[in-house]
C-alpha cells in the first residue's frame, strides 16, 4: 500500500493551482529523493541550503513519477509544463536554470512551499488512520526512546517507526506517508532547529500520545540558549490535540515547570516521588546494565534493563 492522492485531493489539501493535468487523476505514493522516485509517483522537489530540488525534476520523469510540484517562485505560467529560472528580482534563491519540458501525460501543480506542501500531504494520509500515535520530543534520548517504545508495542502490534533519526519536517511527514491499512500504531520522534519546528511537527503527525523527555542546552543555535530550547520543545504542548495524553519527565524541573500549564491527561515519570510511574530501588549492573523496580498507583514490577546509565532508565521509563 502506498499513500494515494488524486490531484484533486492534493489541490484541496495544499492549495496548490493546477498548471497543467495530464494523463492521470492519481498518484500512489510521494518522492522527494529524484534517485529513489518509483513509477506513479508524486515528486515534490525540495530546497536546501546547496541544492535545488527542482534542479532533479528531469531524473525523476525518467524515473516514471506522474505528477510534480512545483513551486510558484520558478515556475513560468506562460508554458505550464515548462520550468525555467525566475528572473532574480522574483527569488535570489533561484540557481542554476532547470531547463526541461515536462511531458503532457505528467500532471503539474504549483504550490507556495513545497516542504510545506509535503507536511499538508503527510498530515491528510495520517487522518485516514485510526490509530494511536506517539510523538517524542526532548533534548536527549528521543531515538532511544522511540525505539524502545516501538520494540515495546511491537509482539501484539504492527508499528511503524522513524528510520534512524529522520526526525526533521522532511523525514517525519515522508515516515507518516508510510501509513498502512495494516498499521495498528505508530512511534514518531521530532527534531528542531529553530522555534516552531515542534509546533509544525506535532500539527502534522496529531499524536495520541506526546512524550517530553527532557530539556537541556543542546540545539541552542535556534533558539539562543536552555530557556528557548524549553520555548521550542512546549511547543509540543500547545499543539497536541483536545483529547491527547502527555507523559513527561517530572524529574526535569524545565520539564515539569512546561507540565504544569498542560490542562489534558497527563502521567508524570522519574525517581522522586512526585512521579506517577516512578523507579525505585536501582541497582548498577556494571556492563551488564541496571534494576529497578517500576512502581505505579500501589502496584510495583521489577525491572531489568541490559543497559547501563541513568540515561537509558529515564529512556526506558
């Protein structure tokens, strides 16, 4: 199964203008890696800070994609099917011409921001899906933490994860494009750079379940210093939807301070005994990892982890 869109849906979706439609009304499957696209795909041309997407429109037609978006800034309404450089007053961004004809039979839509258009996208496919959805953010351990969970979840569901840390407002949004009927759950970390990436992202995915593992002063170049990265990562908060569930780290006192103005459900973890589910009694194992045992609502569980460092028992709380 892959993520499927008509041209009208995508339309509607990331307000986008047709320019020109071609030979087909839907796409099966989004691409915006010009070396990977497969045939009937959508290709959304993406811009970083050395190339441009737009540039690897031409390998992804040999590719076989059906349709390409394209952004406003480069494209020439005169020909709608063809893409040629802006004159520089219309965007410095602008590079290299792209100088190629897209053939009749592929449908071309112009769109303000393709990245973007590529969250409008990934946010739509994951609405189709009922199921639980785990979005993790923090400072530290947001990998770990994820994998942890989804290998939790894993013997009684079928769960889709992040690959590695593909964790920014490319890799997430392509993650949920992955969505399939057969999923009963998914685990998405979220990365940030800068002030409203966390807002975006969460907006995008709708988790279920928000995870705040910790804030400390890493990623400051966004956002100036520990207080932004608190800023950045409560974004999470504010955005999660009416009815979702926070799991926070109460030992964390930037992290607990953000908890406090959080008015859905919420469950606290840690050492002190101000948290819900709290570890107890830990016990280092050297090389051979640590115990515990898990304590929550007048119930304990022991606890083995084959993994050594305070880090990985806050992860695997």
């Amino acid at each position: 199964m892959c993520a499927t869109f008509t041209y009208a849906e995508i339309l509607a979706v990331t307000g986008g203008t047709l320019m020109h439609q071609g030979a087909w009304d839907t796409f099966c499957g989004v691409s915006t890696d010009s070396r990977t696209s497969q045939t009937g795909e959508l290709f959304i041309p993406l811009t970083g800070e050395k190339h441009d997407g737009h540039e690897f429109i031409p390998a992804a037609l040999r590719r076989g994609v059906r349709g390409v978006l394209v952004e406003e800034r480069i494209f020439e309404r005169r020909s709608p099917v063809h893409v040629e450089q802006p004159p520089p007053a219309v965007s410095k961004q602008a590079r290299a011409p792209v100088p190629h004809t897209v053939p009749s039979e592929v449908t071309v839509i112009a769109v303000q921001d393709a990245l973007a258009a590529l969250g409008d996208l990934a946010r739509a496919w994951r609405g189709r899906f009922r199921v639980p959805v785990v979005g993790i953010t923090g400072s530290c351990g947001k990998t770990t933490t994820k994998e942890m969970i989804a290998a939790t979840l894993a013997p009684a569901f079928r769960v889709l994860k992040n690959r590695l840390n593909l964790n920014n407002l490319i890799g997430m949004p392509l993650t949920l494009l992955g969505l399939e009927g057969t999923h009963e759950a998914a685990v998405v970390e979220m990365g940030m750079n800068a002030f409203g990436e966390i807002n975006r992202l969460t907006r995008i995915a709708c988790p279920t379940i928000g995870v705040l593992t910790n804030v400390h002063p890493a990623h400051t170049e966004g956002v100036g210093n520990i207080a932004g990265v608190a800023r950045a990562k409560g974004e999470l908060l504010r955005a999660l939807d009416h009815g979702a569930v926070l799991i926070y780290n109460a030992d964390d006192p930037w992290v607990a301070r953000l908890a406090q103005d959080f008015r859905g459900s919420k469950l606290s973890f840690g050492l002190n005994a101000a948290a819900r589910l709290r570890a107890k009694d830990r016990q280092t194992r050297g090389r051979d990892g640590q115990t515990a045992r898990l304590s929550h609502e007048g119930q304990d569980w022991p606890l083995t982890l084959p993994a050594p460092g305070l880090h990985m028992l806050y992860n695997a709380l």
